[in-house]
C-alpha cells in the first residue's frame, strides 16, 4: 500500500497505513513530499523538514534504522542526513515537541528553542558531520566535528545509524563506527526523536526501538 503526503493538497479520504500513524511533519515549505510505502518513507522537500516520531521514548534505549540521500539527478542535493533524539519543549508543561510545530515551522534555527542531542550527517552542503547538545538557549556548543571525506555523505547508499543512550552516555553509530560517544553531565533521559533534513530527497526504512534493559 502505498499512501502520499503532500503539503500542497487536501487529498480524499485514504486508508492510513500503520508507518504513517507513528510521525508527525513539521516542514517550513508547502513544497514538501512525505510518502510512505511499507517500510520506506520517502521525503522531498525544498526547505527545512523534521519527521518526528509521535511516540517519546526514555533511557535506556537502542535506535536503529538505514537511511539514504537519494541523487537520481542534478535537482537533487547531496546534504543533510540529521536526526534529532531525546528532544523536549522546555516552553511547555508536557515538554512535547509536537504541542508547537506551527511556531516552529521546520526552520532549524526554531530548533534552538528545544533541549535535544543533534546529529547534523553531511551537513553544509555535504561539508560537516557534527554533534551538539541543544539546551534551549541560541547558539548550542559544538562538542564533535569531521570534515574528512571518510565522514561524509555517499550518494545513494544506505547508512545504517544506531543511537544508544542511558543515564551516563550517548552514542551515535554509523555504518557500525562510533562517531559520537559523549558524557553528559546533565544527561537528558526522554523525549523525541526526529529525522532531520532540508532541501534534500531522502528514504528512510527498518525504523526500529527497544528501550529498557540494563
């Protein structure tokens, strides 16, 4: 089954499959292209776009799933490969991140407002790979950067990402090389997790969790 969202057209009444019931789109520009078949989520967008997971999860926990900037052709952009994991609204009671996604509107700058980990893959026009701990306040410090090609984006190749996290670290794994492993001295222990990317066309799929254990 395969079911479209498009940010630029109210659509008839469709059955909703059970991938598309998990996420949430908070995307800055109505040229935006959220289509899930199956496993597979496919996303074109010309601006800034966060898919974020509906459910919040809590440490411990192990994430995994592949991921791919798609290059079919020059209108294609190699770039930003990112995710977001533990992320709260320190504005509101619950913290959710879902309550103001309007205010937030998929600008990354918006994102400052949030307490999060962020991994920015093939960020910059496919230049940086970098790390920060977002904590509400502008300009959140920059805690692990590659710039080597070895750390950067591969078109059309699925990069099988895995982040742990539990009350003394967080990880950040891709193709099985530890690329971040940071000790935060005040950790954060629950939120949400989004995928993260602008001006891009990307496929995700094997979107999987399990938390709790030791």
């Amino acid at each position: 089954m395969r079911i479209i969202f498009s940010l630029m057209l109210l659509l008839p009444v469709v059955p909703i499959c059970a991938q598309q019931e998990l996420w949430e789109i908070e995307a800055e520009s109505a040229d935006t292209h959220v289509i899930f078949c199956d496993d597979t989520i496919e996303i074109r967008t010309s601006a800034g776009l966060t898919l974020w997971r509906r459910r919040p999860m809590s440490v411990p926990f192990c994430l995994e799933y592949e991921a791919m900037v798609v290059q079919c052709d020059s209108a294609d952009r190699l770039s930003d490969l990112n995710c977001f994991w533990l992320a709260t609204d320190p504005a509101v009671p619950d913290g959710s991140v879902l309550t103001r996604l309007h205010e937030r509107n998929g600008g990354f700058g918006n994102a400052a407002s949030l307490r999060l980990y962020y991994l920015g893959y093939g960020g910059n026009w496919n230049t940086t790979t970098r790390f920060r701990r977002y904590n509400g306040q502008p300009q959140p410090p920059l805690l692990y950067e590659y710039t080597d090609s070895a750390h950067l984006l591969r078109p059309n190749h699925w990069y099988s990402i895995r982040i742990e996290a539990s009350q003394a670290h967080t990880r950040y794994y891709a193709d099985g090389e530890l690329l971040v492993d940071y000790a935060d001295p005040q950790p954060l222990v629950c939120g949400w997790f989004g995928f993260r990317t602008t001006w891009s066309h990307c496929r995700l799929r094997g979107f999987r969790i399990e938390e709790g254990g030791e």
